[in-house]
C-alpha cells in the first residue's frame, strides 16, 4: 500500500510559527485581563491599532485611553518596521 504526501499546504519555518503562537498567546492574556478588569469593576480603558492593508483604524475608550492608543502606535509601528527590515535581509 502507498502513501500518498501530497503537500498541499505551504512552508513556515519555525520562527515564523513562534511568532504566530505568540501572538495568538498575547491575544488571549490580553482578553483574559479585561475579563478579570471588568469582574473586578475597574476602570477598563482600551486603546489599540488595527491595521486594515496600509490603512490603521485607531480606538479606544477609558480614561487612560490616549496612552494605551499611543503605545498602540508604537508597537505597530515597531512590528512594520521589523518586518520591512527582515524582508530586506532575506531579499538581498
């Protein structure tokens, strides 16, 4: 009996799955603590960044909002630098 390996799927070297789990893991601590926020009846503030191709939408609502949108900011501008820099050293 043969096996059939049809690969279907496509390659992801093993950092780029780290990075993946990662952010997956930062995604649910970040819900987690403003479950544990709002159960305790503090004052959730919430700030962040999507970015929707180059557009970024920026939200937030809370008193403390305007620092976690400029962290928001920072970060996001950060994570594009990082990946314009890694796609240059892999390019050239």
């Amino acid at each position: 009996m043969s096996k059939e390996t049809g690969d279907t799927g496509f390659g992801l070297s093993g950092r780029m799955f780290s990075f993946l789990l990662l952010g997956i893991a930062l995604v649910f601590v970040g819900v987690a603590v403003l479950v544990v926020v709002a159960m305790l009846g503090g004052s959730g503030s919430v700030g962040g960044v999507i970015f929707i191709g180059p557009i970024p939408i920026v939200f937030g609502t809370g008193p403390d909002s305007a620092w976690l949108i400029l962290i928001s900011l920072i970060v996001a501008a950060l994570s594009i630098a990082v990946f314009v820099l890694s796609r240059r050293r892999r390019s050239g």
